[in-house]
C-alpha cells in the first residue's frame, strides 16, 4: 500500500507531499485562520504569564517566548527577588541569536544542572523539533558557550553529572550505542574534549531493551558523610514502564535493587519511594516506601511500608523523593490531594496539606533545578479548564511552624471564562465499564446543536488533566465545546485501567472513546455531526479508528501525528518499543488481532460508507512516528473514493514544536478545519 512513501528522498513522496500541502493550505488557511494564527501567536508571546522559575545558584531562571525571540529566550533573575513578569529579568542565552549564529534550527528542551556547580548546566537543543538533542556545556554564571566544553552531536541522548569534569552520557551515536528501538542502551564515561565513542563504557541496557539511564547521588550534598561516595544506580527499561535498577560499586560491578521490574521507582540518598503496577508484592496501585542503604552487603532495601493503597477511583497522580521529605499527589475521582512525609523522623505519619477546592489539576516542582541543591522547597500550581495557573511555595524545610502553601502569583485570564461551565460526567462503555470525561461548556449555546471538540489518548499509561490553555479558550470563545476523555489505557485511574487496554485490550479504548461520543448524543448536548474528535501519536490511532470504525459517530476526525498501520509500525526502529503495547506483527494472532482495526487497513470504499471530512497532520521530521503513517493513509483513503485533507509540516517533530507562529499556524489550521466542518 504507497510503500514509496515510507521513503523521505523518493520523488513521488515530494510530489505527494506538495501537492497535498497546497490542497490543504488554498482548503485552511482562510481569513478566519489568519486571525486565529495572529491570536494564538499574542497569546504564546504574552509576558504577564505565570513564573514558575527553577533555582540554580544566587539566581532564578525562566524560558520564554516572545515577539522578539519567537523560538526563546533563557532569562536570570537574582534568587532574593519576586520572579514577576515585570522584573529585572536579564537574558542568559538567546537561542534565535544562537540559531542564526549557527544557520541551524534549534529548540530548547531544557538545561541539565551540575550540582557542584549549579550555575554551569548541559542546554539540551533539539534539532528542529525532533527526539534528536544535542547536548552543549554552558556557563550560566558568565552567560557564554563553554569554551572547549561538552558539545555532542545531534542523537537521542541524555546525560547525568559525574563530577565537575565529566558526564555520563547515553547517547545513539551509532548502533552498538543505540536499542533496537533506537533509544540510548550504552553509558559512557566521557571527559571534555572527548570524542562520545572514544569514552569508556560504563552500563549497557541490552539491545531487546528500549532505553538505558543512570542516577547519581552525592550524600554529602544531602548533608551526609562525605567518606560515602557518590550512589550510582544504572536502569534497564525492558519495555515502557517495566525497568530494573543495579546499584553500580566503585569496581564497576552491578548488585540488582530488589524491586518489581513493573514499578515506578525514584531514590535520594537514604530511601527508596515505589508505586506497585501489579500486585506481585502489594496491592496494584499502591505506594511503597522503604529505608536504601547502598553501604549494606546484605539487603539494601528495608521493609515496606505502604503509604497508600488505593480504593476505587484512586491513583497515583505524582510522587517524589526530596532530601529529607516524600511529597506525592492522589487522584481520588480526579481530585486531587496533596501529601508530605517527613523523612526524618522514622514515626512520622504523611499529612494532607488542603489545597483551594476549585483546584481541577495539581502538579509539584523543586524550586531547586536539582534536588541535591538548597532545600525542600516546592512550588505547587493548580489550575482548570476554566481556572487560570496558581502558584504556591511550600517550605518544607522550615520545621519551625507547619509548613502550608504560600501563595505567589497567578497567571492572568487569557479569555473571558464568565458564564462558562465545566463538569465531569460519565457514559458507559459497551461492556457496561462507566468511563468518565469533562466537559467544558462555552457561554451560550442552542441545545442539541453544540459543537464538540471530543479529545483522547487512550494508551502507554499516559493520564489526561486539565490544563489551562489561551488555545483551547479560543474554541470556546467561538461557541465550541471541549471534551477530555479518560478511557481506558490512560493512566487516570491506576494501573489496571491502562492494562485493561494493552494489546488484545485495545477495543476497549475505542469503545469508551464512542461512548463519550454517544452519551453527549444522549444527553441532548449536540448531534453525532457536530462532534469533532481529535488526537495525536496513539490518539491519533484513536482517533483512525473512530473514522474507520465509527463514522456515523462524528462529523469531523482531526488525526495528528498518527499511528495507523498496526502491520508496519515496528520496522521504523522507535517502534520496536510500542510492541509490548499493541503487539508483534510478526506473531499471527497479534497480527490478526491488529488488523481488527488497524485503520490502514479498514479503509472502506466510497461506495459502501460515507466517511466523515477528515484531516490529517504530520511533520516531516518526526522521529518517533513516522509521517509515512499519515501520508499512506491519506493515499489509502484517496484510493478507496474518499477526500481527505492532509497536511506535513517541514519541522516540529512529534510534538509540534517550533517558533511562537509555527506553534500557532498548526493549531489554526486544526480550528479551520473545525470551523468548515462541524461549525457550519
């Protein structure tokens, strides 16, 4: 099926591209999208957003985009000031001036932190948008390049501090180096000036692996005996989600940290913290903690102790290990509620710090960049749909008084929310599984003719939350909808609620998603035909399967960066790791079972079904999925009668990323494709 245009270089693939862009571009890019690009862009570049900055050294730093740096600027403010919009903020580094200077693209993904000199960092560069990072050694201190400093070349890669003159790096430079998903197997030793193969290996996850990392902790940072030495710990991920984890001795030999390989796991310097995704040892779902001791020959974990153990409608939402304190997040019917337990004193109980009741979402950040530096301090931001970010400092350090959340700043509203409405529902799932979702209602709109935008993932354990977003705003300013669905195969609700959906599982998802659908029909909120569904990478196969599967069900399908061949995926090497998630095609009943709704190859003629209008999104240089997914079924559909829009964007990887316009352009084109299809 168009197998040429697996093929980037091949003519015909050019030709198919370019000519299906200029369809697109002459269908969307309207006046109306003009004037949603330029809004979209206002709101990416505003500078009177909410700060949540990050500690390194005497100062705090904050990236931003605005209408002078379009792709970013990194910004320093002295630690003893409020980090307002309006401060003092000094640049750091400008990555448009760094770009130009380099006749190259590239966008920021972040800056690792040396914690023995937490001023001097590792900027962490994408190229163009893609899992292709470039990894170059920076003095925040002086604000320059470090001269004759770490630079590596553009590979999927990530690197920890060893010492102030060397990192351990993973990167895949080569195949030796790489997973046969393509992700880093192969840590190396390597010192400035060094060439990245020509360093000493340090851990190698094996090749069936999809990715490697290390961990390093420094206990005389934490305020332990420096005669310690530094803790390494090396992990294996299996697959997604499963890992092991070695404790590495100073002689290079590995002892394995007795832990369930399906785990979620972090460590600091004296404890271990582990969330259960099977009840191989507790309760799925539950929350372990136990005392680490790297210096014990015998056992180097102590008892379990459960922190918590779910009940119905609870997960896990966040957890984290500090110095000297254990901060996690529970979801209890997607609410969430905040819980600290002080290390320190072995009879501690965890308490509940109260959150503001109108919180939809919560999430906690360090102050510090890392956690060995300064003390445990958190900024804590819950936001809504319709409730712009706040921000609150939490001293846990302080143990003077009870520590409680200190507000500190709050994001501006970015549209008028006033008589607009958000609640959570339920349907239920054609095996009677109740499958809630939130539905965000706009100011004004006539029943059973509102307009839908119905969103979804659906896999890998990934949970949706609510977020404020100025984009999503802009829809219901014009009179849409949202929805947020939480299917099966996310992970809202617990590792149960995802593993129901692996593999033979998956109809699961598509059938909770098409539930959510129909209980809006049900409810008198809107029509089938003014229901839009929308998702990107395994949304997008969501969302490919509601086109194939379901189309009397909607009457617009917004397909991103899609997965949608379930036969090929796993010959472009990231997917190799995604087997554990759907299958091996190369095993037949996986196969046949794929192939059930592989949405490639359920593509109906014109003739038997009417398709609702779709449009398909990708980017040329995305790494993860190929955009030959998007381009074959797009050709598929053409050949079977259909009129698909399909668009390939020349950058911005599987995320979309890019310039503030870029950013804006895809996402106007998404709204024009709505506007001309269930707004009419």
């Amino acid at each position: 099926m168009n197998l040429h245009l697996e093929t980037d270089d091949d003519p015909r693939t050019r030709q198919f591209i370019d000519e299906h862009n200029r369809v697109s571009d002459a269908a969307l890019r309207t006046p109306e999208f003009e004037r949603d690009r330029d809004a979209i862009k206002a709101l990416i570049e505003r500078q009177d957003r909410l700060i949540v900055p990050m500690c390194r050294g005497e100062w705090l730093f904050d990236f931003r985009q605005s209408k002078d740096n379009p792709l970013g600027i990194w910004l320093r403010l002295p630690a003893d000031q409020e980090p307002l919009p309006d401060a003092a903020w000094e640049p750091v580094f400008d990555l448009d001036a760094f770009c130009v200077s380099e006749g190259k693209r590239w966008n920021w993904r972040g800056a690792v932190t040396c914690p023995w000199e937490p001023t001097r960092v590792l900027l962490t560069l994408s190229d163009g948008g893609s899992d292709l990072l470039r990894l170059l050694e920076f003095d925040a201190e002086r604000k320059q390049v470090v001269e004759g400093g770490f630079d590596t070349p553009a590979a999927r890669s990530h690197a920890t501090w060893l010492s102030r003159d060397e990192i351990c790096y993973f990167g895949s430079i080569d195949r030796f180096s790489a997973t046969r998903s393509g992700w880093p197997r192969v840590g190396r030793r390597l010192k400035r000036g060094q060439r990245p193969e020509d360093a000493a290996v340090m851990f190698e996850a094996a090749d069936e692996d999809v990715y490697g990392f290390n961990l390093v902790i420094d206990p005389a940072l934490s305020g332990a005996s420096a005669d310690r030495g530094l803790i390494d710990i090396f992990v294996a991920a299996h697959e997604i989600g499963v890992a092991s984890a070695f404790l590495i001795a100073n002689n290079g030999t590995q002892r394995r940290i007795d832990l369930p390989k399906e785990a979620d796991f972090q460590f600091n310097h004296d404890h271990c913290l582990w969330r259960a995704k099977t009840d191989e040892r507790v309760a799925t779902g539950s929350l372990v903690l136990q005392r680490f001791d790297p210096a014990s020959e015998t056992a180097l974990l102590g008892p379990e102790r459960i922190l918590f153990q779910p009940a119905e409608g609870q997960s896990i939402a966040q957890m984290m290990l500090m110095q000297e304190w254990c901060v996690f997040i529970i979801s209890d019917r997607l609410r969430p509620r905040l819980m600290v337990l002080d290390l320190t004193r072995p009879d501690a109980e965890q308490r509940e710090i109260a959150l503001p009741a109108d919180m939809q979402t919560v999430h906690f950040r360090p102050l510090h960049a890392d956690l060995h530096l300064g003390d445990d301090t958190l900024h804590i931001v819950g936001q809504g749909f319709l409730q712009p970010p706040v921000c609150y400092r939490l001293a846990l350090s302080d143990r003077s008084k009870l520590a409680e959340p200190i507000f500190v700043a709050a994001a501006p509203s970015y549209f008028d929310a006033t008589d607009m409405s958000s609640e959570l529902l339920e349907a239920v799932s054609e095996d009677g599984t109740r499958v809630t979702y939130r539905l965000v209602l706009p100011k004004q709109w006539t029943k059973g003719a509102l307009p839908v935008l119905l969103y979804g993932y659906g896999g890998f354990d990934v949970p949706l939350s609510p977020n404020y977003s100025g984009v999503t705003g802009r829809w219901l300013e014009q009179g849409g909808a949202y929805v947020q669905a939480y299917i099966r195969g996310g992970g809202e609700f617990g590792p149960d609620w995802y593993r129901s959906a692996k593999r033979q599982g998956r109809d699961r998802a598509f059938a909770d998603f098409v539930a959510i659908a129909r209980d809006l029909v049900a409810r008198g909120y809107t029509v089938p035909s003014r229901i839009a569904c929308q998702g990107g990478s395994n949304g997008g196969l969501l969302t490919g399967v509601m086109l194939t599967r379901y189309p009397d069900d909607f009457g617009a399908v917004w397909c991103q960066v899609p997965v949608l061949d379930m036969t090929r995926f796993h010959l472009f090497s990231a997917g190799q790791a995604w087997m554990d998630e759907y299958g091996d095609p190369e095993t037949p009943v996986d196969r046949d079972f794929m192939l059930g709704y592989s949405p490639l190859h359920n593509v109906r003629p014109a003739t038997e079904v009417s398709y609702p209008p779709i449009y398909v999104e990708s980017s040329a240089n995305d790494d993860r999925v190929h955009p030959s997914h998007a381009r074959r079924f797009a050709a598929r559909l053409e050949e079977e009668g259909h009129r698909p829009l399909f668009h390939e964007f020349g950058s911005g990887g599987h995320g979309g990323d890019g310039n503030s316009e870029e950013r804006a352009a895809r996402a106007a084109m998404g709204y024009s494709f709505l506007r001309q299809t269930i707004m009419r």
